[in-house]
C-alpha cells in the first residue's frame, strides 16, 4: 500500500462494526435523527397469514374490507397482456391520473400532483417546507407516523390539545398558531378522533396567517363527504393530500396525491420524483374513477354498517363513539386484553388506549353490513369470556 493511502481505507482509524453510535467511527446522521428509533410498524398481516384456516377481519389499519372495484382487475390483467410494459418506466408525473383527477376534484391538472401514497405527499411537504427549529402546530391525538416526517426535518413540534377530545376547538386552536408558525396539519376528518373542520373555518385560518402552510390531510374524505380542497384555487397556504388506500381499496398499490396552488407547487415539484409512483398503481386508480358508482354504494354500506355496530355495542352496555370515517372509537375495560381475544376470534382492530386522553379505547374500521353482523357475533364471544 502506497503511503498516499486516505486513512480508514482498511489502515488505521475507522473500525467495521465497532457500534453504531455517534462518534464511534461510522457516518454520523442528521443530529435531529438522535431522539427517532426505527418505525417499528405494527401490522397484523403476519398473525392473519399464520391462521389461514379463519377468515379474517382486518379492521386495525382502515383499509377497505371489499375488494376494489371489478374494473380494477380488468384493468391490470389488461395493461400485463402488453408483455413489454412492466420493462419500461411507469407514466412521468401520472400525467393521465391527474387529469382524470381533475374532473373528481375540480381542480385543474396543474394543482394536483399524484404521489407514492399519500405518506408520501406528507413527508414531501416536510421536506419542502420544514428545517430544524422551526414551529408545527398539530391537533392531538393525531395520525402519529406523521410526526415521524416532522420530527426527521428537526422541527419543534407544539401539541394542541382542544378542551373536548371530540371536538376541534377551532377558536382556541387560532390562538397557539402564531406568526411564527411554519406548517399546521389537520386531518380531516381526524384520526382518530373523528373531529372535522368546516372550509369556512379552515379558509379564517388561512387568512389570518398567509405565512403558515396548512396540510390538510383528507385521507378518508369519501365517507365523510365534506371536502376544503376548494379553497385551494383561492389561498397559497394550502396543501391537501387524499388517498386511494381506504375507500378506494388499493392500500398495497400505494396511491395518493396533493392538491395545491401554483406558488406551492413549484416549491414541492423541487424535490419530487416524477418516477416513484408505481404503473399498477397508475392503471388502477384511473380504473377505481372510473367505477365511482362501486365506491358510493360501499361508503352507505359502511355508513349502516356504522350505526349497526354503535346500537349493537350500546345494548352490550359498551360505548361506541362514531365517526366520519369509516372507524370508530370503542371504550372497553381492559383495551389490551380486549384485543388479543379478539385476535383469538380472527378480528385485529387497533388499540389506542396509549394515545394521550384515548385511554381506554380502542379502534374499529367498519365493514359492510354483512360483514358487520358477523363481527358482531364474534365481539360477543370475546365479551363472553373478558
Ligand atoms: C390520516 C391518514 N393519513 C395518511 C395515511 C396514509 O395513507 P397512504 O396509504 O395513502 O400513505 C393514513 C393511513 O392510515 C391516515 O390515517
């Protein structure tokens, strides 16, 4: 070895797995990554692969519990009967989707940007707007793996929790934004709260701080009905992501999008990967438009299906807030013992008993109407035996 040798070349100085700390000799990460552990994810897809002889009831994540529509599939085997398609790149910036996108919107083309999921759309804007020390206010308990994009760009996130936890306090809430604050998110509707916020509020908030962004989060806009996306044709401050992972069920496509103004846009397309959005994907949203019909009629099933569980619950002496999404909250005595009979009965729903003022609760995606009978029945076995 020649004497010009850069040191830790295999030389003196750095030691291969000697720890993975700072300071210890490997490459050190941002300094804002020191308080985030890895994303532990919490699925229960392998407890529902080793039972293979129980059907299922995957109520923990608020995906669909139906398939997507029939569209969809007809349009995949389609698009793969073109042997030479999964070789090439899928379509740059999902240039069709988008404009499909705009009739179901009404936004034009320009506005909306689609996204590898709407988690990516979230931790887009992150990256884009947020750098270390700066203010996010956020509305909790909220959709938590969001603060994972925040707490990554080291900003310095400022909790509101409203006076009444199933309400979105939107008066006190203006008051802990402040000048100063760089990004606000609400969900919208909530979760898992269920809180809302009506455009008109949202567009007061807008106006009083043009110098805040707020990402409105509007992953189960479908089953709520109620939308603010129209106040992006009339503010810059606004970014609104929606999802193709709930009502339109293909969560394992990964399919999202952004709705915002020129301003913003520009700004966000600076770190956008044209290319991360995947062609399946592509090909079955456009499908899942095309078949709204097969989505209307499965969001007043799970609007039924929501009261059906609620009465039912209630006349087993258990509390059952509803909300506009197609989850509930449940109030149960013993939250983790709950769910683990329940797992036993083939039914994973999501313990949130650890959230802050969610003591005691627990999560539940709601189903079709048959469906919900049946979960029904199996609920009772469980309180049967608590
Ligand atoms: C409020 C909210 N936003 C975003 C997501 C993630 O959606 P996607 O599958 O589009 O990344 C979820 C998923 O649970 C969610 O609850």
């Amino acid at each position: 070895m020649g004497s010009s040798e850069p040191k830790g070349f295999g030389g003196e100085g750095v030691q291969p797995g000697a720890g993975d700390g700072r300071g210890e000799g490997h490459p050190e990460p941002a300094r804002w990554l020191d308080n985030l552990a890895p994303y532990d994810p919490v699925s229960s897809l392998e407890k529902i692969w080793a039972r293979p002889q129980q059907v299922p009831f995957k109520l923990d994540w608020n995906e669909s519990t139906i398939p997507p529509s029939p569209g969809v599939y007809q349009a995949i085997v389609r698009f793969l009967s073109h042997s030479n398609h999964l070789n090439w790149y899928p379509e740059l910036g999902s240039r069709s989707l988008c404009h499909a996108l705009s009739a179901y919107v009404d936004l034009p083309p320009e506005d909306i940007l689609v996204t590898n999921g709407s988690d990516d759309a979230l931790e887009l804007v992150c990256k884009t707007y947020l750098e270390p020390g700066n203010k996010f206010v956020v509305p909790m308990p909220t959709y938590t793996h969001f603060l994972v994009y925040v707490e990554a760009r080291g900003a310095e996130v400022v909790p509101f929790y409203s006076s009444d936890l199933f309400d979105a306090g939107v008066d006190d809430l203006a008051d802990v934004i402040s000048d100063d604050t760089k990004l606000v998110y609400l969900v919208n509707p909530n979760n898992p709260t269920g809180v809302t916020y009506r455009a008109d509020r949202v567009a007061r908030l807008l106006e009083r701080y043009p110098r805040t962004l707020f990402l409105v989060d509007e992953a189960y806009f479908e089953f709520h009905g109620e939308s603010v996306v129209g106040l992006v044709g009339h503010f810059d401050n606004i970014v609104v992501t929606r999802t193709f992972s709930k009502c339109f069920g293909i969560a394992g496509l990964r399919m999202g999008y952004l709705c915002t103004g020129p301003a913003t846009m520009r700004q966000l397309k600076k770190l956008f990967n044209p290319k991360s959005v995947n062609r399946l994907g592509q090909i079955a949203a456009m499908a899942c438009l095309q078949d709204l019909e097969y989505y209307r009629n499965f969001v007043r099933e799970v609007t039924e299906a929501k009261e059906i569980f609620r009465s039912a619950m209630a006349r087993r002496g258990l509390n059952v807030i509803v909300t506009p999404a197609n989850f509930v909250n449940m109030k149960v005595p013993d939250p983790a013992r709950f769910c683990l009979l329940l797992e036993e009965e083939g039914i994973y729903v999501r313990d949130r008993s650890s959230l802050p003022r969610m003591e005691s609760y627990v999560r539940v995606s709601i189903p079709s109407v048959s469906q919900v009978h049946e979960v029904i029945r199996r609920i009772d076995r469980v309180l049967a035996r608590l």
